[in-house]
C-alpha cells in the first residue's frame, strides 16, 4: 500500500431511499478520503446524511437505501461490491464502529463482558477463557475501573458514560484500522462527553488508528481532528483543516455554523443558529445546490447549475459559486 | 368526518382491497341478519324424517340435518340470531366498560383501586369457562348468554378505556379545557370520551369476532339457545355427532358461516384499526 | 440467569393471593344463584317425599345462611374437600384428580405444538417482511382467530378419520385392544414410555395429535403474530445493528442477540394463550370426548350437579392464577430488569 493511497475514500456516493413518503435524496456525490492514522470530523445538523454515510462505509444500509452512483472504497476494495461474508470479516477487525445512545445500542439483556467476548470470538480463534482475559483488558483499556467485576454487568446496572465505555471497547476489541464514532457523545452530559472524546482520541493516536468522527458540534471536531469535512442536507460543502477553517471559512454554510458554535462566538449575543431549515430530501426538484435557499448570497445559477469545487488554499477545498 | 379523512380512508380501502373485502363480505352479512327469514328457500323449522341427512343438492344447497330440515335455510336465519346475541353483548360490555374506565381513569383513588383489583379477579378466570359458569347460574337463556359474554369482555373495555383516559387527562387540550372553567363532568363528557372513542371503536370490531365464537362456543354446549331455533353452535353441535359417519354437511355449513363472519369481523377491526391508527399495525 | 431475588418472588407470591382470594368467593357467590334447587332435582325419584328432600337439603347444607355456608365452604376448602358428585357418587378432590392429567396432557400436547409452527414462522416473517412467507402468516394468524375450536375438530375429524383414514377412532384416549400400562402420572404418553409399552404408546400419541391440533391451530395466531412483531421490533432494534457492525455471525445476530429480546414480550403472550388453551379445553374435550375435566364439568352442567362444576372453575382459577404467576417469574428470569427489586 502506498502512502498516497487513502484508507478510507468515498467517491461521489449518491444514495437514495424509498419509503413511503416518496423517494429520500439522503446523499448527493459526497467524496472524502481519510488517511492511514488521520482524524476526520463530519460536521452538519441532523439530517445532514452523515450517520447515512457512516452505514454505507459500513455497507449496513437497510433494504430500503440504494446507493445510485458512485462508492466507497476501503483500502482499494469496493465495499459496495462485497459479498455480506466478506463485508463480516471486515466489520470489527478493520473498520468498527462507535455508535450514539449507547444505553440501546448495547444488547439489554447479555451482560457486557459476554457482548465483548462475543466480538473477540467471532473474528479470533480464541477460547473462552482467553477471549475472557482479553474482554477484561479491554474494559481496563477504556478505563472502566474494576473490570473483572464489572464483566458480569447489564447495559441498565452502568451510567451512560460507563456504556459508552463499554461501546468503545467493543468497537476497539478487534484493533480495527478505522473507527467510525457516530456522535459517540450525544446524549452524555458535558464532563463526560469530554472524558469519552479525550478517550477515543487518545486510543486512536496511540493505536495508531483512523478516526472518522461524526459530529453536530463543529468546535468538538476542530478539537480532535486533522481534517473537518463539512456537510448539508447530503452534500459535502467544504473541507479544510480546523484551523483553516475558522479563520478562512470559504463556505455560507461554513460561515454560519462557526458563528453558532459558542467557542467561537465572544458574547451570547454574536451567537447565532443558521437560519431556515434543511430542505425537504423527497422534493424531486432540489436545487442543485442545496444550501441555495438558505443562502444569503443565493444567484439563480446556484439553483440549476452543480456548485465547482474550488481550492482557495491547499488541502482547503470548496463547493460554492460564490465562496468567501 | 373532515374530508382529510375521507381521503384518508379512500386511500386505506384502495391501497388495501382485503379491507374493501371484508367490507363487502360485512354487508352480505348484515343483509342475511336482516332479510334472512325472507330470503330463506325453505321453512327452516319443517321437519321431514323421510328426507333426513341428504347431501346437497339443487334443492337443499346445504342439504338436510337430521330431521330432514333444509340446512341452507336453517344457517341463512340463523345469522340474525348469532350477530344479535354478538351485538348486543359488546354494545353491553363497551358502554358499561368506556364508563367505568373513563371515571376511575379520570378520578383515580379508592374507586380506581377498588374497580382495579375487580378486574384482576375477573380477569384471574378463564373467561370461557367462567362465561360458562355464569349461565349456569343466571338460568340458561339467550339473555344471560348475552349478559355473560358482556361481563366476560367488560374488564377489557374498562382496563383500556381507563388508560386511554389516565394517558390523556394532562393533554393539552384537556387543561385548556379546564383554564377555560369546564367542570369535571363536562371535561369527560365532552372533550375525553369523543376523543378516546376511535380506538375504543376499533378495540369494539376487533372485539366482535371473539363475542360471536364466544356465544357459538356457549351454544355449542348446550347453554342458552334451545332447539329447534336456528343458531350456528347449536347446529353445528346437532351435526358434530353425524361426521364421523360421513354426513358432514349438517355441521360443516353452519360452522363454515361462523368462521366467514368473524373472519369479516376480524379484517374489518384489523382496516379500520389502520384507518385510526397506522402505527399500531402489526 | 439466576438472578431473581427472593424478595420479587414473594412479593409476586403476595400479589397473587388477592386475587386467588377473589376467585374463591367468587365462584362460590356464583354457584349459590344457580336456580336449580339440586336436592329438588335428584329427589325426583317415586321414593322421595318431602321429608326426604329435606333431609338432602340438610346434608347439603343448603338450610344454612349464605354466610354459614360460606365458612363451611371454606374450611371444606381448606381440608381439600370440594364436595361430592351426584352423577359420579365420588368426591369431587377425586374425581377431579383422576381426569386432570388428561386435560393437562393435551392442553400441553397442543401447546407445545402451537410454538413449534408459531415461533419459526413469526421469525421467518420478521427476517421477510412483505414476503411470500409474511402474508402466509398473517393468512394463518387471521384464520387461525377466525375458526371456532369446536369447527376446527370437527373439519379434522371429517379430513383425517372419514376421509384420509389416517387418524384413529377420535373418540378414545387410548387403545381398548392393547394391554394398558399402570397409571403412573395420569399423562398416558409417558405412563405408557415409563412401562415400554411402545405399541399403546403409538395408539397413545395418534389419538392425542387431532385434539392437540385443534388446540394448537387457534394458538398459532397469537403466539405467530407476537413472535413475528416483537422479533421485527428486535432486528429494528440499535443493538442488533451494533451487533452486525461488529462483525457478528448472522445466526449469532438472529438468535442471541434479536431473538432472545424479542422473546421477553412473547413470554407474556405464551401465558395468555395457555390461560385461554385452558378454557378452549371444554369444547375440543366435547369434541373429541376427551376424558378430561372439562367435559366431566360438563356433564355436571347439564346435570344441574353443581359441586362439580364449582370444583372445576375453582382448580382452572387456580392453575390460571399459578401460571400468571410462572409467566411473572419466567419474565424475571429472562430480563435482568426485572426481578431485582
């Protein structure tokens, strides 16, 4: 493998859901690449198809997703392409996952040290005991204090912090190359939701680990990753790295979302939200560019014409017609 | 019934024509109960030992029973019987139950704790075997068959509609109600019942089904409907004793005509629990 | 899992004896309406006068008031005495033991077939919504609610004994022509399996298969659409998506990580339909002239011998209330968020 060639890419990824309330845009030709060992953060609101994109990397989209165009290629492989065994072998000991609300995301009813021995038996040929041995480092690993006894725990005995813990061990027990957090914080309060970023970030440099963070909260991103790949209602709008994008923000979109992260903002006052809402995904005539009716800088070609990607400054990428 | 309603409900029979079906079959059903002694061939009462336990045939469409009497006929009258006994004992078991759930819901309290252990109690029975006893000592008639489906079905009616109600009693438009100076009385009468009623309704037509097997069941064992009368469980238990032996038709019709009319009954409940709520479609 | 406390298991313990309480008044205020005046009834015979009548109704007790008889009743209750049978001449406690083995064997015969169709197909149906299997369970479950018990037997007895010829005489429990096993524990399958009587236990089982269907056929549906529902409800659920993100075997996914969860709500479901199974009894028993309690209360019934049929709803209360029970157990056993408290 060569050092040029990402890990991770995603190439022009166009997905699609049918449900009943007709056809679902979720994401329109998103492209990213994440390096061997390099922190990515997605930032956008809810809706903005970042955890949709996290599932296609996974190749765990459900019946009703259909990726249209483009793919995701992991290490060289299309994983779109995979048969659901191969895409198994991967899932855990190359590419895992961190999911949000871990309170429902970990099995109610099987204590957590069988979940972890569960993972580790299913892609190592260990026994029992060692499979044992290794669930109870892990635990010690993300730092659950007395981890022989806490093995024996259910999901509903541990606080949210504790189970988010435990995720982050199950997630890491294979020693994946890339893991996806997917708001692995969501839902915790303020000091913990810290304490589990300052964990998976430390974990990740210290395994030497790609990082894919998926995130609501730009000033946490800019916190903990190389590169920030910013997105909108399916489309990436702007990539560049944290600092390049607070002090150059080339994107409108950009632009607002740093001024509503309160990190940036000097007074409650010059804290703002991004006006208006996401556009409605099922609408079959989107403008092309999907920020447009948001945008205070709106021009008619922004409506029928696909937004160029443009470079104002090296590894600072945007989609704009007219970027800062 | 606003036309967002209407349209909703047009698009439910048309995107599922099983429930248009059982529309339809309802109404053949109705009209049997309510012409059945008029569209009756024979006279469903005249026996004729001569023409005893013949097959069917052009003139007995369903053939003859034991005593000669025409089995079509017989199943045809019956219907008003059956759906009568069904009707009245849900009408019976939804009015009392949507009272005393909606009040001890509403209120709360002793009466609340008091009507609750009840129903456990009621509920601690099998309710055929208890629906049973109860004839047995009410009397063995047709009225106390309807009584004794009535109060069997009564703790479901009050177990639902009392947390149908206890669900809603802080609902928004429940304290408008109350900032807007309406009594407790009024609250419950006009702004709780109308609105728990659809899924009360629902919970009625699903309900229906179960009554009819219930009353049948009863019949089938000798309680309440006496012969000669036309009934469905009677006369399937008149023919039960004939199958062995090959005469099947004397059991098999009537028994068919029961499993079509809760069939009805049951995808009815089941389209209309859709049209009021979607969600719970299992 | 083991890891219920003592503390839940009395306190459901507790709960349960209201309840029980209840029944047994209950049955007792309504077999003292019925109408019929039982010792009228049996003193119709030409050697009964009026004196003689009277003396029944003393020895029945009926002379009493309501509340003397009430205790009675109950301190009868107590020493296990149900009274006595007028059809049979025995005590009830007796009568009542000899035939519940009968009516347990098949209730359990048709149990335990109703899960073996209903838990594959609910699965089948939740991993292929809107599949060909899907619209046959639900075809199935709707059916299934639709048919009567007593027409189900019926239609089974005319296929399979008049028709096909498959299914032996439905009216025995047993074959008169082959030696009997000794009664051991009353459940002939396995009286005769404990004696290696092979030949009466082939008899045994063939005439146990058309009442256990009948049974099981009206079980399917509940048990098939709860399965089917709360397994859709468990493969929806965020951890079996965790579990497949992590690379778990797809049997592991399906039957260690949905199926156990989607199995907690269908436990509940399993008591309801065994509760109702054991009501349903009285009519697949009058079907099949199954020798059980249910047609023996029955014949009490028409009978207008009350103690009987008192007996009979006293000791389904009671198996019904034992069950709720179990089911309440089973529940905190197999969710650790039970039980603890």
């Amino acid at each position: 493998m060569t050092a040029a060639a990402p890990l991770l890419r995603v190439r022009d990824l166009t997905l699609e859901f049918v449900t009943r309330g007709g056809t679902v845009r979720a994401l329109d030709a998103v492209g990213l690449a994440v390096a061997e060992g390099e922190t990515v953060g997605v930032v956008g609101e809810s809706g903005s198809g970042k955890s949709v994109m996290a599932l296609a990397v996974m190749g765990l989209l459900d019946r009703a997703g259909r990726i249209t165009a483009g793919g995701v290629e992991y290490r060289g492989r299309r994983i779109e392409a995979l048969p659901e065994r191969e895409l198994r072998r991967l899932r855990g000991p190359e590419i895992a996952m961190v999911f949000q609300n871990p309170r429902t995301a970990l099995n109610p009813i099987r204590p957590v040290g069988r979940q972890l021995v569960d993972v580790i038996r299913a892609h190592r040929a260990l026994g029992r005991r060692a499979a044992e041995a290794e669930a109870v480092a892990m635990l010690r690993a993300v730092r659950i204090t007395d981890p022989e006894a806490r093995m024996g725990a259910y999901p509903f005995e541990l606080s949210g912090g504790m189970c988010q813990r435990v995720m982050i061990a199950l997630a890491l027990a294979c020693a994946p190359r890339l893991v996806i957090a997917d708001e692995p914080t969501t839902g915790l309060d303020v000091t913990t939701q810290a304490v589990i970023m300052d964990l998976v970030a430390g974990l990740a440099a210290e395994r030497a680990m790609a990082a894919l963070f998926i995130t609501h909260d730009l000033a946490l991103a800019a916190e903990h990753c190389h590169r920030i790949v910013v997105m909108h209602a399916g489309q990436v709008v702007e990539t560049a790295t944290p600092g390049r994008l607070f002090a150059a923000p080339a994107h409108p979109y950009t632009r607002q979302l740093a001024r509503s992260t309160p990190g940036e903002a000097t007074t409650v006052a010059t804290l703002e939200t991004v006006p208006g809402n996401l556009p409605d995904l099922t609408d079959p005539c989107l403008p092309a560019c999907r920020y447009a009716a948001r945008c205070p800088l709106v021009a008619p070609r922004c409506l029928t014409e696909r937004p160029p990607r443009t470079e104002p400054w090296p590894g600072h990428a945007v989609f704009c017609w007219n970027p800062a | 019934m606003s036309g967002a309603t209407l349209r909703h409900i047009r698009h439910v029979v048309a995107t599922n024509p099983v429930t248009l079906a059982a529309v339809l079959l309802f109404a053949a059903i109705l009209l049997a109960a309510l012409l059945g002694a008029r569209l009756a061939p024979l006279d469903p009462l005249q026996t004729d030992v001569a023409r005893a336990l013949r097959p069917p045939s052009a003139v007995n469409w369903f053939g003859t029973d034991h005593l000669g009497r025409d089995v079509f006929s017989r199943t045809l009258v019956a219907t008003r019987l059956d759906l009568l006994i069904a009707v009245s004992a849900v009408s019976l078991s939804f009015v009392a139950g949507c009272a005393v759930g909606a009040l001890t819901g509403y209120f709360g309290g002793l009466a609340d704790r008091v009507v609750g252990r009840l129903v456990d109690v009621l509920m601690a029975f099998p309710l055929f075997v208890l629906a049973m006893a109860m004839v047995a000592a009410l009397g063995n008639t047709v009225a106390n068959i309807i009584y004794a489906t009535a109060i069997i079905n009564l703790p479901f009616y009050i177990r639902f509609a009392r947390a149908e109600v206890n669900l809603r009693r802080a609902a928004g438009y429940v304290l408008s109600a109350r900032l807007a100076g309406a009594s407790d009385g009024r609250i419950l009468a006009r702004v709780l019942v109308p609105n728990i009623m659809p899924v009360m309704v629902v919970q009625m037509s699903l309900n229906m089904g179960w009554a009819i097997l219930n009353a049948a069941g009863l019949s089938f064992i000798g309680m309440g409907v006496k012969p000669p009368t036309p009934e469905w469980g009677i006369m399937v238990a008149q023919g039960a004793s004939h199958v062995t032996s090959g005469h099947w038709w004397v059991a098999l019709f009537p028994g068919l005509a029961l499993v079509v009319t809760v069939f009805a009954f049951n995808l009815l409940g089941d389209g209309l629990r859709d049209i009021v709520d979607p969600r719970r479609r299992t | 899992m083991g890891r219920v406390s003592l503390r839940f298991v009395l306190g459901r313990v507790l709960a349960a004896l209201p309840v029980l309480a209840g029944v047994v008044v209950l049955t007792f205020v309504l077999m003292r309406l019925l109408p019929a005046d039982p010792a009228a009834f049996y003193a119709t015979g030409p050697a009964m006068g009026p004196a003689e009548v009277e003396a029944l109704r003393r020895q029945l007790g009926l002379d009493r008031t309501v509340a003397e008889q009430l205790l009675i009743y109950l301190r009868d209750l107590g020493t296990g005495n149900l009274g006595r049978s007028m059809v049979t001449g025995q005590p009830v406690t007796e009568d009542l033991a000899l035939r519940l083995p009968a009516s347990v064997e098949l209730t359990i015969a048709g149990f335990l077939l109703a899960l073996l169709v209903a838990l594959p197909l609910g699965i089948l149906a939740a991993t292929r919504p809107d599949s060909a299997i899907d619209h046959l369970t639900r075809v199935i479950a709707t059916t299934g609610v639709s048919m009567p018990t007593f027409v189900t037997g019926l239609v089974l007895i005319f296929v399979f004994y008049f028709l096909l010829g498959w299914a032996p005489d439905p009216t025995s429990r047993y074959d008169l022509f082959l030696p009997q096993s000794p009664r051991l524990t009353g459940f002939l399958t396995l009286d005769t399996l404990v004696d290696g009587n092979w030949e009466q236990f082939g008899a045994v089982a063939a005439r146990l298969v058309l009442p256990a269907a009948t049974m099981a056929l009206f079980a399917i549906a509940p048990l098939a659409r709860m399965t089917r529902a709360s397994m859709l409800a468990a493969l929806q659920g965020d951890f079996v998506r965790t579990a497949r993100a992590l690379g778990l075997s797809p049997a592991k996914v399906l039957l260690t990580y949905a199926l156990r969860n989607a199995l907690i709500p269908v436990v509940t479901m399993m008591g309801m339909v065994l509760s109702y199974m054991l009501g349903a009894n009285v009519l697949v028993e009058k079907v099949f002239a199954w020798p059980g309690i249910g047609s023996y209360a029955l014949d009490a019934l028409v009978a207008s011998d009350y103690a009987p049929v008192q007996g009979f709803v006293l000791v389904v209360a009671a198996i019904f209330v034992v069950l709720n029970l179990v089911v309440d157990l089973v529940y905190a056993a197999v969710d650790p968020r039970v039980g603890l408290g």
